[in-house]
C-alpha cells in the first residue's frame, strides 16, 4: 500500500487529530479533506501521533487490534482489521472511575489481551507463534472514544485516530494460555446490572492469537516489531457499547474472571 500524503499534510493530520484527542472534540473524518487518503497514509499518521506522544514522555507499553470481530465491522461498517498502540497513560485500574468529561463519545469493548514474555516479528507471524511467544492472558475492558464527528469513519481515518484508543483496563485473573482452550471463552458484558453483549472469543478471527498475529504482521509492514513484555488486546469479542457518567460496566468472562469500572 502506498502513500499519497506527503509530509506537510501528514503533520497537519497528526497535529489536527492530536488536537482531538487531547482536548476531547470531534473532527470531520480525515477522508472528507482527503478522499483518496490510503490506509498506509493513515499509518503514517499514527506512527507521527506514536513518535509525539513519546516525545512527551508517554510510554509506549503495547498495542491493540482492532475491528477483528464481525460484530465489530458490522457495527463500524468496516471490513478489515487494524492496530493502533497502547500507552501507560490510557492505563486505568480495575474498579477505577473513569472520568468522561476528557472523551468525546467513549464506548467499552470486552477483550482478550496478551502479555508476551518473547519478541514478535513479522512477516509470517501465526497464531502459534503468538501461542508460544505469550507469557499469560488476562481479560480486559478497552474505552474507545473514536475522535470523528458521530462515531463514524472509514479504515484510513481510524487507523490516523489510532484506532479510537482511549482508555484500557487489564484485570481479572490471569491465566497461561496452555491452560484453556482460547476460542471457547465466553464473555458477557454488563451495563448498569443487565447484560447489553455477549459473545465467545472465537469471534475474534476464530481464535485471538490470530488477531495477535495479524497485528505483529502489519507492524512488520512499517518497519517495527512487537518487544518482550508488551500488553496486546486482541480486539472487541462483542459490538462496543456506548458509556455515560453514572454507568458502572461489568466484563464477565469464563475462566479468567471479570473486570469492573464505573464512569463519572
Ligand atoms: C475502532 C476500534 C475498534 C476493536 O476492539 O474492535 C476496536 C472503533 O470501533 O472505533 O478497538
Ligand atoms: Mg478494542
């Protein structure tokens, strides 16, 4: 895939979707400025919004998979994955009250996530080479909070907007990956006491390693591999769902316990 941007307008870009995400406003999609933007412009976006947030002292501590689930595309209109990283300060803790005066339209997904103990490297990178390559998985509850006006965009502007990340939350009760059986995991997502989502983790590209794989194969299309000891979430098992201050979120999944957060 090639890139049609040059450099001046990926800086205005990155600049206008840094804005964005730091002051919490939505923005037209890039793509109405830009129609013939490709996903690698929109990479090379994320990868400016990577190297600035670095140089404010945010410390770069995985990645995430997107859009890996067919719930997830049928929701966004999408049909294909994407990545985007995962920086200490999205990090919240379990049973935390994460405040959404900072987001402009936030949105909890439940996952699986990967903490590896082996670098990845890509190209050729496979489900089981993430399987050995993988210290323990845990569960987790990502906040996305996609900067574009409605919650709507295309594949090249979310992947610019690093894939909706917002928040993240790791918890629950960890667990090494020879001790289940990955796609088999059921997961219900609660809001406010009732269950809004449901969903097995096979729905992530039949089995979360792959999407795991997926990822590390497209950070070897730009140059860079998947370090020792990073936190990777596989992608939403179920549609996300849509958060107010007030609501108190349960991620409830079999064998790896549940993650609890409210929002204020
Ligand atoms: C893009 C991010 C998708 C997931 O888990 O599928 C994502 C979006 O839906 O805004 O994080
Ligand atoms: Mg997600």
């Amino acid at each position: 895939m090639k890139t049609t941007l040059n450099r001046e307008a990926i800086i205005r870009l990155c600049e206008r979707v840094e804005g964005a995400q730091t002051r919490a406003y939505a923005i037209p999609k890039l793509t109405d400025e830009y129609p013939s933007m490709t996903m690698a412009d929109g990479y090379a976006i994320q990868t400016e919004l990577r190297k600035r947030f670095i140089e404010q002292g945010h410390k770069l501590v995985g990645w995430k998979a997107g859009l890996t689930s067919r719930a997830k595309m049928k929701q966004m209109g999408v049909d294909q994955p994407s990545i985007g990283f995962l920086t200490d300060k999205m990090s919240r803790p379990e049973n935390s009250v994460i405040s959404t005066s900072d987001l402009v339209h936030p949105r909890v997904e439940c996952e699986i996530a990967f903490v590896t103990r082996e670098r990845l490297v890509g190209p050729g990178c496979t489900a089981e080479d993430v399987l050995q390559a993988t210290d323990y998985v845990l569960p987790a509850i990502e906040v996305i909070d996609s900067r574009f006006s409605g919650f709507k965009f295309d594949l090249e502007s979310v992947v610019a907007d690093n894939g909706s990340s917002a928040r993240f939350v790791g918890g629950g009760r960890p667990r090494y990956v020879d001790e289940l059986d990955l796609p088999t995991i059921g997961a219900v997502l609660e809001k406010n006491g009732e269950i809004v989502e449901m969903g097995a983790a096979a729905a992530v590209m039949d089995h979360p390693a792959a999407a795991v794989a997926m990822l590390v194969n497209i950070l070897a299309e730009m140059g860079e591999e998947l370090p020792a000891g990073s936190f990777v979430m596989s992608g939403g098992i179920t549609a996300a769902v849509a958060v107010s201050p007030g609501d108190h979120v349960i991620a409830r999944f079999q064998e790896l316990g549940s993650i609890s957060v409210r929002f204020g």
